[in-house]
C-alpha cells in the first residue's frame, strides 16, 4: 500500500519540525510538503535538514495551494493569523485537516464547525496521548468530587509561549465546567489583591512562562481532608508530534465531520 501523503503547515517551528521528524519514522505516512511563512528565512532549505534529520528532498515553501495539490491530509501547527486562509486553503481543495493551532478565537472555533459539515476535521487543543488521557481523568474526578473540593489549575510553558492560558488549559476548563454544571461566571484567571472567601463553586486558573518547559498541566482538588494532583508532563514535542501524525492517518478516508483527539485514539 502507498502511504498517505501528508502536508505539514508551519514547518519550520518547533512542532512542525517534530512532526517532520515522526513523519519521517512512519509505516503508513510520509511528508508530502511542507510550508512555512511569508519571508521566512529558511524557504528553500530541506525539511530533514531543517529538522535535524537527513534530508527529505521536500523543500520549505511558502506554497499552500501546491502543498494542498501534492497532500492527502494537512496538519495545521502555525499562527493563528493564518488560520483562516489556511481553513480555506483546504476546504477549496476538499482536503482533510488537522487543526492543532492555538490561541483561535470563538469565531475561528464557529468556523472550524461549519467547515467540518464539507470536510472531515481533527480539532484539539493538545494531540498528545497522555493530555487526553488527563482530560478523561479530569472529567471522572470532577464529577466524584464536585462541590466537596476546591478545584484549581496551573498551567506552566516555555518562556517563548504567547497564549496564556494555554490551549490545553483552556479545554481542561471547559470540562470541568461540564463535568461540575458551572459556567464561565465561576472562573477567576490568577489572583491579586484582596479578596474575599473563596467561593464553593470558584475554579481558578494559574499561568506560569518560564525557562524551556515542553508543557505541563496540573489539576488540583482540594478539601480540608485532602488533596487531588492529576498532571501531565510533556518531556519532549514528539508526544504532541506523534499525536498529530495519527490524527492525520485516522482522517484519511474519513467522511466530513468534526473528530476529536478522543476519537482518533478511541476513548
């Protein structure tokens, strides 16, 4: 069998360099392009090379419409100012995609769903195995412990992060509002000054930015009694990269829809 082509936008970051590095490993899939922003300065350059692997022979370029052409599915890992081009980059061209770009806003999230009634989407805020697993922890504990313990989050990233929260911190939110029935109005992001006592149904999210941190989450439950730490420590970017590359090889073939990283693992 042939393997899937896969196109890998924002190639020359972090993440797309790790995705390149898995691509390159793969049994069912291969690099097909790889694109990279207007002015980089690093179009033209080997991927593999770029990387920090042998070379490819698929150069770093600023085309999208030809990485659309030469790609069975597309893995979006760029900034969330080229977003919307890219969105529509694949719905033209009827192409799969694998959106794990951070900081979209509710209008980018609005448009996420209604591409995903032409093309099929793996949309997530963290592709990593072992978040997800988290996320699922997270719900179950969430739902036992409820009213009974405070629950708070700390999210802590590299120093070069520009979203804050992170994406996965913001997801680890909004299932804890499901799981406990709450609504944005009992969330508080960080503290300072005075304030009064704290409120039974308050959820508190943390931001830390410092040093090189791959990614690490932190849920606390707290009662007078005890304490809950559910975390997850990402040690190296492949853990999101090989995430990414399965959500890639789970939409080939697949019918339009809106998948999730739970879907593409089977949780």
């Amino acid at each position: 069998m042939s393997k899937i082509k896969v196109g890998v936008i924002g190639a020359g970051g972090r993440m797309g360099k790790a995705i390149i590095q898995v691509l390159s490993l793969s049994k069912k899939s291969e690099l097909s392009a790889a694109v990279v922003r207007e002015g980089a300065v690093y179009a033209g350059f080997d991927s593999g090379n770029h990387a920090g692997i042998k070379e490819t022979g698929i150069l770093l370029s600023t085309d999208l419409q030809k990485a659309c052409e030469t790609s069975d599915v597309l893995i979006d890992f760029s900034t969330h100012t080229g977003f919307e081009s890219i969105l529509n980059s694949a719905l033209a061209n009827k192409k799969p995609l694998v959106i794990g770009t951070t900081g979209l806003t509710d209008s980018d999230k609005a448009l996420i769903q209604s591409a995903a009634t032409s093309i099929p989407i793996v949309f997530s805020p963290n592709m990593s195995v072992g978040v997800n697993l988290l996320f699922k922890l997270t719900e179950i504990a969430a739902k036992v412990l409820d009213e009974d313990f405070d629950i708070e989050v700390l999210d802590i990233h590299h120093r070069h992060k520009k979203d804050a929260p992170s994406g996965t911190a913001m997801y680890l939110k909004e299932v804890l509002l499901n799981a406990t029935k709450r609504s944005e109005e009992n969330v508080i992001y960080g503290r300072h000054g005075m304030y009064s006592e704290r409120d039974q149904k308050e959820i508190a999210m943390h931001t830390m930015r410092a040093g090189e941190v791959v990614g690490e989450h932190t849920v606390y439950f707290l009662s007078a009694e005890e304490r809950i730490e559910i975390t997850h420590k990402a040690q190296d970017r492949k853990t999101f990269a090989t995430g990414a590359v399965k959500a890639a090889e789970f939409l080939h073939g697949k019918s339009k829809g809106l998948y999730n990283m739970f879907d593409v693992l089977g949780l």
